[in-house]
C-alpha cells in the first residue's frame, strides 16, 4: 500500500520546516504507554516513566489513544501559524472552536484511520461509544469522557500535558532542540533544490515516483496533492521508526519524519520477501551451513544430498531477500549467510509493521 504526495503545484515558499515540543511530547508519551514496541529508547523510556508521579502517568495511560498508533490530529499543526514554542501550541490548541476539537479528539479516541466517519459517529453518542468500547475498554471509557463533558475533556487533557512538559517534555526537548533545529536546515536546503528527491530522501520506505511525485511505503492507500497550501515537515528524535503524514480537511499537510533512523527501513515487500526466503525448510537447512562458513554451490549440493541446480534456486531466493551474498574468491564463488541481517530480522519484523 502506498501514500502518494503529488508536489507538482507546490512551491517551496508552502514548505515550513520546523520541531515542535507538541509532536515530540506526543512522541514520548507514545513510547511510554507503547514501551514494548520501543525498545531501543529504553533509557528515554525509563527516564520519562521515573519522572511521572503515579497520579499524572495513571492519566497518560487513560488517555493513551490519543497517542497510540493513529496520533491524535490534534497535536499536530493546526493552522498556517508557525508555532515552534510550546505556550503558542498549547494555546492553538486551548483556542480551537469545541466543535473542532470535539471531532479531532473523537477520530484520536476511536482510532483505525476512518477518515470522513467521525464527524457523523460522534453527532451519535451512543454508537460513537460503543464503537470504541468494541475495540478496547479503555477507548470506550475515554470515549465515555468525551461525550459527557468536551469542554472538560479538553481541560483535562491540557492539564496532563502541561504536567509532562513540566515533569519530562521540557527536558528532553531543551537536549533534542539543537539537533532537530540541524536537521531542520538540512531539509530546508534540500528542499529548495527539488521537492521529490528531498521529501523521498525522508525515509528509506520512500521513493520519487515520477516528475513531482513522492510515493511512501504506508500502511493505506491514498494520493495527496497540497498545491499551494502550507505543507509542514517536522524532524522528530522520538518518532523513529515512524513517518506520519496527517491531513484534513482546512488543516495544514503535516508530514512528521524521524531523525537518526536506523541505518535500514524495509519496506513491507522486502520484509515479505525475508520471511518468504525463511518459509521453507531447505532454506533454512542451507542457512545453517552458511552461517557456519562460506561455501561453494556444488560443497552445498553435496552436504545436502540435492543437485547443484536445486542449491542454485535457493541461493537465488536467499540473495534477493538480502540473507546470502555470494562474493567471488579467484575462480570460486563463494557463498555466505548475512548473521547481521538475520539477527535483525526480529527488530525488523516489529519496525516495519509499526512504522
């Protein structure tokens, strides 16, 4: 599935690239209710959840969908302002109409990306309950919240994040800033050079699909096309492996990447193509003598008992999937198992699927 970004009607003078305190916060707070899918920010993890009294982390908690995987709209750019201080974005966000917010906060709340059906749910209170409670208790109960009292959902939620800047959030953002603010002029510069290549270059999942044309590697499939209307792009320490691309109807595209990603994403078909190779138990017979040492085809065919041409197949499927490089040695080619890219495949299995 693939997100398309069509930037042929869009000038670089639309593309503000920024940090943002909120995002970021966001970001911890996901790695903190979602800490087994993040294990390489344990020590931000550990840190953070240390710094929460047990009051302030039980509402992180409740008001986790917010932040799980969906990433509540809210957080994100409201408007063409540039907001890069946290007051100004916590003031947006205490400013925007309750309507707005309600409707924001209820697609956060139910989650699984249907955009277009919040708006209608939550004009049903009832039905809009109970499609959360279907996919969680804690969904419907912070559903529950919502519908009863907007206005003090919203109040209580600002309150939580204020709590977490003051205990965590502004730490982490004082030591990131400098480095996200690096990134940031990066981006700019090249952006100003071409649009495709510099938003591809975003991520390894990421491709120039044609003149314009940027297609990510996401799990849903949709074409955006922003013209001329504000575009951000926001560097961010803690989002990694994620790239999130927000949009809505009277909302900023908002495009959020991670900075000092691991040195390889796979996209979705190279991580099939992996455990495709894995799937069969000949490769795997042959796995194991590579890993070993490296060999030749035919010392292959022999200790296995089968024809060269049945060695030749596997090795084929092992190379394309990244497992096997064969390397010529003199006349001999001599073929090895890649134990790094095997021994990451576990990290790489969760990586992508949450990516």
């Amino acid at each position: 599935m693939v997100v398309t970004l069509d930037l042929r009607s869009t000038p670089p003078s639309a593309v503000t690239v920024q940090g943002s305190p909120l995002i970021e916060t966001m970001a911890l707070l996901h790695l903190v209710t979602e800490r087994e899918h993040h294990v390489e920010q344990r020590a931000v993890i550990e840190a953070t959840y240390s710094a929460l009294p047990p009051a302030v982390f039980a509402q992180v908690e409740a008001f986790a969908p917010l932040w799980s995987r969906l990433r509540c709209r809210l957080f994100f750019p409201l408007d063409a302002r540039s907001l890069p201080e946290w007051e100004p974005q916590l003031a947006a966000l205490e400013g925007l109409d309750l309507a707005s917010f309600t409707t924001l906060a209820a697609e956060g709340v139910l989650g699984l990306g249907r955009r277009g059906q919040h708006a209608d749910l939550i004009a049903r209170p009832g039905d809009f309950v109970a499609a959360c409670r279907a996919r969680a208790t804690a969904r419907g109960d912070l559903a529950q919240r919502l519908v009863d009292d907007p206005q003090r959902f919203r109040g209580d939620l600002l309150g939580l994040l204020h709590e977490v800047w003051e205990a965590a959030g502004a730490r982490d953002w004082v030591q990131s800033r400098p480095r996200l603010e690096r990134a940031a002029e990066q981006a700019r510069d090249d952006l100003q050079r071409d649009l495709a290549t510099a938003f591809a270059n975003l991520s390894d999942t990421a491709e120039v699909a044609g003149p314009g044309r940027v297609a990510f590697d996401k799990l849903d499939t949709f074409s955006l096309a922003p013209g001329a209307q504000p575009l951000y792009v926001i560097p961010s320490l803690l989002h990694a492996p994620h790239l999130t691309i927000k949009s809505g109807e009277g909302r900023p595209l908002t495009v959020v990447y991670p900075v000092g990603r691991a040195p390889e994403q796979l996209s979705l078909q190279a991580l099939q193509s992996r455990l495709e190779a894995l799937a069969s138990p000949f490769r795997m017979r042959l796995l194991r003598h590579l890993l070993s040492e490296a060999q030749t085809t035919s010392e292959l065919a022999l200790r296995l008992a089968v024809d060269d041409s049945q060695v030749s197949r596997a090795l084929s499927l092992l190379r394309k999937a990244g497992v096997v490089h064969s390397v010529r040695s003199g006349g001999t080619l001599l073929h090895h198992a890649d134990a790094v890219t095997l021994r990451r495949l576990g990290v790489d299995v969760v990586r992508t699927i949450l990516r």
